[in-house]
C-alpha cells in the first residue's frame, strides 16, 4: 500500500488547508494510506525544510498546498508507474 506522508508544523496558517486536502486525498484514493504529520527530524532526512510538503513513499511530491485537482492527477500518475501497484484502488475523479 502506498503512503503519503503530509509533513506540517503544528499551528502554521496553512496547516488546516493541508489536513483538509489530506482527507479529500484519502476519499480520492482509499488504497492509499494518508498520513498527515509533524516531525521535522523525518522531515530533515527526507531534505525537506519549508512546509507542508506532500511525500509519496519517501519522495518529495510537492511543497506548499497544491490544488486538489492537480494533486490528484500527480499522484494517479505516479502510483500507476509504481511496481505492484493496481490501478483500481484508485477513483475515477
């Protein structure tokens, strides 16, 4: 199953917009598993340092706060050239 980790700072302005397309991500897509979170140690390793950024299984996608519409066409994108991975876990949006 394919993780997409939402890297945020607690109490940032954009934080709500992040947790909101999190969850209209995860009806998108319900084989996929969305994390939204807050560890800046995770968030250094992976070389990321302005928030929120959108990571899939480790790579960076994008940072800031996509619009919904693009973001789902990224990552449909993406998790079809993945290895293993099914296209009908995803909706047809």
């Amino acid at each position: 199953m394919a993780v997409l980790e939402i890297f945020v700072h607690r109490g940032c302005l954009s934080e709500l917009s992040a947790f909101g397309l999190g969850d209209q991500i995860q009806e998108a897509f319900p084989g996929l598993q969305v994390r939204v979170v807050d560890d800046r140690e995770r968030a250094r390793t992976l070389g990321i340092v302005v928030l929120p950024a959108f990571v899939l299984d480790g790579n960076l996608l994008v940072v800031g706060v996509p619009r919904r519409e693009w973001l789902v066409r990224l990552l449909r994108d993406r998790m079809q050239h993945e290895p293993g991975s099914s296209s009908s876990e995803h909706s047809p949006l």
